[in-house]
C-alpha cells in the first residue's frame, strides 16, 4: 500500500510538472512576438548578441541567457526556447523523494528533479534588451499571444521606442505599409507643388491614439497597414489609386 501511495504522488507531481510546463509556452509565445516585431526594426543590427550582452538588475553576468534564446525566438520555436530555458535553468521541480544508505551507511534522502524553464529570468533580460519595463512585459505576456490586446500593444511599445517596421524613428515620415496616409484633398490647403495636395502622415500607433481606438480596432489596423498603405481622403473626394 505505501509503495501504492508513492506511486500515486510521483504520477500527480508529473502531472502537475507537465501543467507548469503548459504554462510557460503561453508568455513564451508573446515574448516571440516582442522579438520578431524587434527584428522587424533591425536595421542591420546583430540582435541576438546585443541581448547576450544586456545586463539584467538582480542577474549575475553568468547567468545571462545566451544569444541563441533570443535566435529561437526571432523564429517563433516555442519549444525551442522552452528547451534551452530548461537546460540552462537553476529552477527544478521536485517529482518524489526517497531515503537511501549512502557510502557511510547513513539514511539519506534523495529526491527526483526535473528542470523548469525560468520563464521570469527570460521576461526580465527581454524587458532589459527592449527598455520596456519589465511589469509592462510580464503583464503582456500573461495575456497570452491569441488575446486582441497583445499584438496591438506589443506593435505600439517597439513602434515608440524603435520607429515602425522597416525602418524610421519614432515620430518621424514613413512611407511604406507601416503608415497610414492622409490626402488633404478638399481641404483648402495650398499644395507645394502643382498637382499635389499637402498631406500628413503618421504611424499606425499614432492613428490609434488620435482616434482612441480599442483594442481589437489596433489590433485590426495592425493587421491592415502591414498589407498595404492606406488612403483616407475628405468626403466627395475621390480616393485615387494610391498615397499622393
């Protein structure tokens, strides 16, 4: 019967080590979505070795995550990130434990572990790499990747500090899907050129400011103006084919 019993706790603490790991792919999953959309803003730039080198208040050097964390990422592997999470953690679930003799013939415990991912030290050194706070992250990733806000704020924190995707800073012209264009036709404004009206631009983070639109409007217009640049002309006049 005890040996009934231990077996019964081993099958509930693996059940319970599978759920912890379940829950680590959801904030993983929206972390990916911070990286890809920082890779997006690259520029050129080495990323995964700048996060390497990021520094983490409370972490020691050594235990940094590796710049192979933040390539696993970029491609959206959750399982991947979730493996070399587990290899390098110091975090360990305990399954069971028992007592044996050891070479001096004293009772010793031992105990059955299995590594956990350190989920927290991954948010931490994202959040560092990205200067997001690392409450604003963690909170976004606890919405999980499906949820309507978290593409629509993931889009508008790296647009803020790195300009929108595929170049530019923040605040500046863009051209190109990752801005919405407005004609100023019919609106009295003398143009600078002959047969060209003056217009405003601004990105799509700023657009859904302006209009305070909600959550699953950004997350729409996300989707929108990655596609393709959009033209909002003054009523009774016409559309065109394109931004003038």
């Amino acid at each position: 019967m005890a040996q009934a019993t231990k077996d019964e706790l081993r099958r509930e603490r693996l059940r319970e080590y599978d759920a912890a790991l379940t829950a680590a792919r959801s904030p993983v999953a929206v972390l990916a979505l911070f990286a890809r959309g920082r890779e997006a803003r690259a520029g050129g730039e080495l990323l995964e070795e700048a996060f390497a080198a990021t520094a983490v208040d409370g972490v020691d050097v050594a235990d940094l995550l590796p710049a192979a964390v933040w390539v696993a990422l970029r491609q959206g592997d959750v399982e991947a990130t979730i493996e070399l999470l587990m290899r390098m953690s110091r975090t360990e679930f305990v399954l069971a434990a028992h007592e044996e003799l050891d070479a001096s013939y004293r009772l010793t415990k031992v105990e059955e572990r299995r590594a956990l991912p350190d989920v927290e030290l991954l948010v931490a050194q994202v959040a560092a790499f990205l200067r997001i706070p690392r409450d604003v992250v963690a909170i976004i990733s606890g919405w999980g990747a499906e949820d309507p806000r978290t593409a629509a704020e993931v889009e508008t924190l790296l647009e803020q500090r790195f300009g929108p995707a595929g170049g530019g800073r923040p605040g500046s012209p863009v051209t190109g899907p990752s801005a919405v264009g407005f004609k100023a036709a019919g609106s009295g404004a003398a143009a600078p050129d002959a047969g060209r009206s003056a217009g405003l631009r601004m990105s799509s983070a700023e657009f859904s400011a302006l209009l305070n639109l909600a959550p699953e409007q950004r997350a729409v217009l996300g989707t929108l103006v990655r596609q393709t640049e959009i033209t909002i002309a003054a009523d009774g006049q016409p559309s065109g084919n394109g931004p003038g």
